[in-house]
C-alpha cells in the first residue's frame, strides 16, 4: 500500500467571515474624513429644508400679500401659539378634480406596469435563453432606445461648442479670443 492509495481529508474551508475575524493586533479600521461627514450632514440639510418648508406651507393658508400664507408659530400676548390647518389636506380628498386625477394617475400607473412586465418578462426569458452568440445582439436592441437622450445632448452640446457656435460666437462678440 502505497501513501497514494490513501486519502487525506480535504483541508476545512474557511468561511468568509473567518478572514475578517483573524486580523492582526495592529489593524485599526479606517475611519471616514472629518470633512466627509459635514459634507454629508449639509446634504441631507440641503434637500431636508426645502421639504420642511413646503409642509409648512401645505399646514398653512393662504392669504393675499407677502407671503402668500399664514405663519405657522403666532405670537400672542408673549405665548407662541402653533396653528396648523388641515384644510388642504381636506380639500386634497373632497374635492372632485383632485381625486379624478389621483385615481387617473393609479389607474394609468397600473396599466403601465401591466404592459411593461407582459412585454418584459417573455423578452428577458427569450434573451436569457437565446444562443450565445445572439444574446449579446438582443441586449444591445434592448439597451439601444435609452442612449437617444445622450445622443440628443452630446448633438447640442457640438452645436453650442463647434467654430462658429453659440458660445464663440459670444466671445467674440465681447472682444474676446474664442477658445
């Protein structure tokens, strides 16, 4: 009997985590940039405080002048008084021509998604299941209709940029050398 006859087990396969757990002693994880973090908070302040503002307005009412809703926060006799008003949100569900619209957009919506996913689905099964060689053709016939935007702009942008486009044209209009 040869050691070739005989079989050594496998070795034990190391799960992914069992590479995170045997770190070195000196590894310190890398913590984000000071500046990485304000940037961070000031963008979720960014796109926050525009929409606190229209909520404020959508609990207001409205009134000729500037500006053209009630304040929210009253001052009366040194007490602030908060006065929200329900009233838009009221109308928003009453009124007739919000709620056709409401139910036409649902409606419509639906109806969308329908058509997409019975025309979708049969085309993502056929590509998935077609030759190689063809599989590649038929992604590229799906792809190809998203890329006429990019299309249109790269065209408007050579039409402003090219030698006697918009922007050269204001140069030299101003005295300027063009580009």
């Amino acid at each position: 009997m040869s050691s070739f006859d005989t079989e050594a087990p496998p070795p034990p396969r190391r799960r992914p985590l069992d590479a995170v757990r045997a770190r070195p002693e000196s590894y310190r994880p890398v913590r984000p940039r000071a500046g990485h973090c304000r940037a961070r908070h000031l963008a979720h302040r960014v796109f926050l405080v525009p929409l606190l503002v229209v909520f404020g307005i959508s609990l207001s009412v409205k009134q000729f002048g500037r500006p053209p809703y009630t304040p929210l926060l009253t001052t009366d006799e040194g007490t602030v008084q908060l006065t929200l008003h329900l009233s838009n949100y009221l109308r928003l569900f009453t009124d007739n021509l919000y709620v056709a619209a409401y139910l036409s957009s649902i409606k419509i919506a639906f109806i969308s998604t329908v058509i997409t996913l019975l025309i979708g689905y049969p085309m993502a099964y056929a590509i998935a299941r077609a030759p190689d060689r063809w599989r590649n053709i038929l992604l590229m016939l799906v792809i190809l209709p998203f890329w006429t935007s990019f299309l249109l702009r790269v065209y408007a942008l050579t039409g402003f940029m090219r030698g006697n486009g918009v922007i050269n044209n204001f140069w030299a209009c101003s005295a300027s050398r063009p580009w």
